[in-house]
C-alpha cells in the first residue's frame, strides 16, 4: 500500500459546489403558507426556527436579521426571554441582504491543512466532481442495531380502536385552536376555555372532547350547560409539568408507551426536525429520542421514537409539514437510545466529474479494498475565523476570559446579519444585556452565554457559561480533541506508513494494547487505534507519543493531567480507528444532460410510484454514483476526500467554484 501527501495536489482539480437551498420561491412560499394556515395559527418563521451552535454546521449564505429592541427593563427583559426559550417560542426577525459575497466572507475560514488534514492511503491520480450541487445526491440511510437500513417504505398507520376520528383534526376552527393553545402554554391570564357545541349532540361532543385532548396534550375537558346551551370547558389538569409528562391515563396500558416511526426529512437536521415536530404535535422536544443526528446538507432517513403521541397524529403531520415524511409506525415499549445505531449508509451522486473510467475505477475499487484515513471532518471545526478548538483549548486552560471573548468577539467568515450586529455591539459596549437585545434568537450559543452573563456577572464566566447546554458545552472539547488526532495521525502515518509497527495500539475489546515486535505480522492497518488524549488512555509506544506531549505542552497543558477542576471538562480520552473500510461499496458511472434532474429515486418518490430516472449511454455531463456504509461518527466526506484527492473545506469549494456558481 502507498500513501499520498496533500502536498503537490492541484486543488483547483476539485470542485465542489456550495448550494443554497433554503431561499423559497415566491410560488412555493404561497403554496408552504397554505398548508401552514390549515394546519397552524402560529408562523412558519416561528414554528420551524432554532439556532444551532455559531460556526458549527456547514454556513448559508450570508443573510442579516433585524434585530427587535428592547423597551422594557434589561432585567425584566432576561427574565421573560428566558421563559419564552423555555417554551421554544422564540421569533426570528425578518431576513434582509448582505453586501459582502458568501465567497468573500468564505475567504477566512479553515481549510483541511489548518486541521491536521495533509495525507492520502491512495496512489490514484485525483479528478474533479461537484458533491452537492444539489443537496438531493446527498442521502443517509441509518442503520438500526440490528443492521437492517432504515427506509420510509410505508405510510399506513397501525389499526387501533383506541384511536378517535380523523374528525378531530377538523372539528376546531382556527380561532379556537389559538384559544386553547395560548390556554396550553400558560400565554394569558384565562383558566379555561369554553368552546359552543353548534349542532349538539353526544357524537359531535365526543369529538370536541377528543380533539382537544389529543391536540393540546395537558388540558383536561368536561361538559357544561350554561344559559341552555352545550360548552366543553377545557383547562389545566396539572400545570405545566403536563407539556413534558402526556396524560397516563389516557393511553391504552395494552399499547407500548412509544411510537417508533421513520423520519424523511430534506435539508434540515435532526434537532431542527425535531423542534418543528415537538411545536405542530405541541409537546416538548424532549419526549423524542433518536439513536444519531443527521446533518442538514442532505435527505437523511433515521428512525425517531416518541412517548406516548398516537401514530395517527404523527402520520396527520404528512399533510402539514413540507420536506417532512413519516411512516413505517409501530408501538414498543422502550425508547431509543444515543448510539444504538450500527451505522450509516450514504448514497452520493458526484456531478460533472473529469476522471476517465479508468480513474474512476482505480480510485473506487482503493476506497473498497484499502478505504480512507478516518480524519474527523471539516463540519468539526466550525467554518468561521475562530474555529471551535480554539475555544475548546481555552476552557481546558482555564482561560475564561478567552472563553468568553472566543465566542463573542467579531471575526470574519458567513454569519448571520444579527450575530455580526451583536458582535459589534459587545466589542464596543461589553454590556451583555445590550448585547443580547441585538439578538432576535436567543438560543444560538452566543445569545446563551450572553443571558448567563447579565444572570451571572463579568466576574463569573464559569457560571454563565454553564447555561449553555451540556452537549453544546462538550462539543468545544471534543473539537480540541480531534484537532489533535487528525495532527497526530498525519504524524503516524507520515512516520511509518500504512503498516502496523511494534509500538502501535490495537483494541482487544475495549481495551487497549500494544502491538510487539513478536506479532506485528498478526495485525493490519485496520486494527490499529489512536487515542484522543485524556486521562484513561494511554499512547503509542513510537515517536508519536513525543509528539502529542509535545503539542498539548504547546497549547499549555498538561498531558499527564487531563482532568479538569470541573467535572464536565475533564476529557477521559478514547481510541479510535485510524483507516476505516467502507462496507457495501458499490458504484457506477452514468451520463446525463440537464444538471437538474435528480440521477436516483429518493424513498418518497419510490412511495410516489416515479420511475428510476434512464440513463442514455452518452450525454453532456457524467456523474459518479457512489453507495457505501460507515461506522458511526466517520465522516463520509473523508471517503469522498480520498477518491476525489482534493481539499473539502468550505473555504476551498467556495474559492473554486465562485465562478461556477455565477
């Protein structure tokens, strides 16, 4: 086997377009507010909008937002922006256009090199082709732990006589239905609502009853006669736990307590589906579970389990939500957890690509037999000019006054329009309230640190920097660890190859191993492991161990101490493969003419009953169809990496294909 450096390779060979694929035509705007209308009172700005992690998924297009400003007292203020996050009602502004060109502000983010991204298994010459020109050639199918591939194959829903009408989702008008909500949500001053029942009789009254309960999860029902005349009175039967605890009661002890359903979802992720699920069903997030995150860039197929929501409800959301599906329902008794999925399988199309077929081959039958170097990919890093092992390093030294001005300070690269106006304000100001009132979306990590701020003090960054969520907390962390490990496993394989050597680390079991010189011959590349540094690891037996004392020793710390004076940030280390294998790789190579037309069948349009896409021996563009299967958290665009040769930052795509894009 040979291996490759990044150095010497003519990146202008790889092209890779960055899409943007969340502006909505004025046509389907109207046709998208239709269905909202039928289905909610609320807004779809409203109702769809959470704010991930700043500099962490793969950036849109620049896009400014204007911010709402405050009147009332900043301390008031916190208090009722605070309670409002809680309840996932937070308002976007309204979206205007920014000066500065995607390509221009893209000129400041990382590239592969700056994350210790430098080495190729292959010996195959590179060729062009353009991944995600359309976020459709980019599909994840989950693979369940008991190895079978998540597909949405069926829309049924599960016969239970349990179940009310479909009536029930008819039976309220609009007005009511925003009555009974604001009621749920505790946003007025009304104990109950009481709803006339027109054509009165015992049916129609069933209906109301049922509609209400299985609508507005935590509000009760009874039947009043007031002045001769038929109300159904609803109110609240046990505060606001009754959100996060559905009724015991009024779920059948025969049935299990979760529906397991398939989730079809385009170019949104996981948490994202997730908080438009919780917001139409009117529950929160939190009674979901989900054995791994999806990414947005892509149509991914996974399977969500949620507590006690009927999978008629579910399956009534097909016909409010857009690039949304769910079917293949079923009842079980437990919930899903983090982890349990075996893998992922990709189906990717790459456009327009240069490569003869001879290339091509070469280049896919190594990725089949050989693989690729399991580098933690780009999205890890964060895509501004402040990547997120920057901060992650910092909260390992200690150093919270750079924590804090990390995530705060301006910075170059694509960001939101309200996030540069709040980063301006803060660097002029250091004022968190006011700092905070440029925000229109208070979730984002920025605005979460800025509230523990105002809560906390400037003297007590460690407290309000714990009012970010834990996961989000972690992920700066990891970033640092896996910053490390791309650097060291270009070390190792610089150093030595790709062949074990006495020295290197094997798992037997979980536990880790040296290899010796008496049994080097009985492992393969394979099997050799490397740690993300931390306090229950130990390191290779070779030159590498030197060097990653002497990286952390550079960023100050201490790699015989890794454990952090807070719990949380004390990073135990793990091992991890340094060449994955692709399972079930297959491929071909196909011709086409419009660069529109999508080269393969999603899961709904077989469902659809559309016929595959034919192909003509010869046409204007060729494509290169790629299936393969990985391991949980490998990154299939480090696969992509080592058949293309070339460098799959933002930073690089967007500089090559700017005038492509035009």
């Amino acid at each position: 086997m040979e291996m490759t450096e990044v150095t010497g390779v003519s990146l202008k060979r790889g092209s890779v377009a960055v899409e943007d694929n969340d502006r909505v035509a004025p046509a389907e705007e109207a046709k998208r507010q239709k269905i909202l209308d039928h289905c909610l009172t609320k807004s779809q700005s409203e109702l769809e909008h959470v704010s991930p992690p700043s500099g962490v998924n793969v950036p849109e297009p620049p896009e400014a937002v204007s911010a709402r400003e405050g009147t009332k007292n900043s301390d008031v203020q916190l208090e009722e922006e605070e309670e409002e996050e809680e309840d996932g009602l937070s308002e976007e502004g309204e979206e205007e256009e920014e000066a500065e060109s995607f390509a221009d502000m893209m000129k400041h983010g990382l590239t592969e090199l700056d994350v210790g991204i430098t080495k190729f298994v292959s010996s195959h010459q590179g060729f062009s082709g353009i991944l995600k020109e359309r976020y459709s050639d980019f599909v994840v199918h989950e693979i369940g732990k008991d190895g079978r591939i998540s597909h949405l194959d069926d829309l049924s829903v599960p016969v239970d006589e349990e179940d009310p009408t479909e009536d029930v989702f008819t039976v309220l008008t609009a007005e009511e239905k925003q009555r009974l909500e604001e009621l749920q949500l505790f946003k007025n001053k009304e104990t109950s609502v009481a709803i006339e029942v027109i054509e009165d009789t015992k049916e129609k009254r069933t209906i109301i009853h049922q509609a209400i309960k299985s609508l507005f999860p935590g509000l009760e029902t009874k039947t009043e006669d007031r002045e001769g005349k038929k109300y159904i009175v609803a109110y609240h039967a046990a505060g606001k736990k009754a959100l996060a605890n559905p009724r015991k009661h009024s779920w059948p002890k025969s049935r299990g307590s979760y529906c397991h359903f398939v989730l079809y979802k385009e170019n949104k992720d996981t948490m994202d589906a997730i908080n438009v699920l919780s917001k139409y069903l009117r529950v929160k997030p939190n009674i979901f579970s989900y054995m791994g995150t999806k990414d947005k860039r892509a149509i991914t197929v996974q399977e969500i389990a949620v507590l006690k929501i009927t999978a008629q409800r579910l399956a009534h959301l097909n016909k409010c939500l857009m690039n949304f599906k769910l079917g293949n329902f079923s009842y079980q008794k437990n919930p899903l957890k983090l982890g349990e999925l075996q893998g992922n399988h990709f189906t990717v199309v790459l456009r327009n690509i240069t490569g003869t077929d001879e290339q091509v081959q070469q280049a896919m039958n190594s990725l089949k037999e050989i693989g690729f170097i399991n580098y933690y990919g780009m999205q890890r890093f964060g895509t501004t000019a402040v990547p997120t092992y920057q901060v992650g390093r910092a909260i390992l030294q200690n150093s919270w006054t750079e924590v804090m001005d990390l995530i705060l300070k301006p910075r170059s690269g694509a960001e939101k329009g309200y996030l540069v106006k709040c980063r301006e304000e803060w660097a002029k100001t250091k004022d968190p309230a006011a700092a905070l009132r440029k925000l229109p979306v208070k979730r984002c990590v920025e605005g979460q640190l800025l509230r523990g701020l105002s809560k906390y003090g400037m003297k007590n960054i460690v407290s309000a920097f714990g009012i970010i969520p834990r996961n989000n907390r972690l992920m700066y962390i990891h970033s640092y660890q896996s910053y490390v490990w791309n650097n060291m496993v270009s070390k190792r394989i610089e150093e030595y190859g790709l062949r074990p050597v006495p020295g290197d680390l094997v798992l037997k079991g979980a536990t880790a191993t040296y290899v010796d010189e008496e049994d080097v011959n009985n492992y393969s590349i394979h099997d050799v492991v490397m740690p993300l540094p931390g306090f229950d690891v130990i390191y290779p037996k070779h030159k590498i161990s030197e060097a990653y004392r002497e990286m952390l020793t550079a960023d100050n710390l201490d790699i015989d101490n890794m454990r952090h004076k807070i719990r949380d940030y004390s990073l135990s280390g793990a091992y991890r493969k340094i060449i994955i294998r692709p399972q079930n790789v297959s491929w071909e190579v196909v011709a086409y003419d419009d660069p529109k037309i999508p080269l393969f069948n999603t899961d709904v349009d077989n469902l659809e009953g559309k016929q595959p896409p034919v192909f003509a021996s010869e046409g204007k563009y060729r494509a290169l169809k790629m299936d393969f299967s990985l391991p949980p958290s490998t990154y299939a665009t480090m696969a992509i990496r080592e058949v293309l040769k070339m460098d799959t930052s933002i930073k690089n795509q967007t500089q090559l294909n700017t005038t492509w894009l035009r």
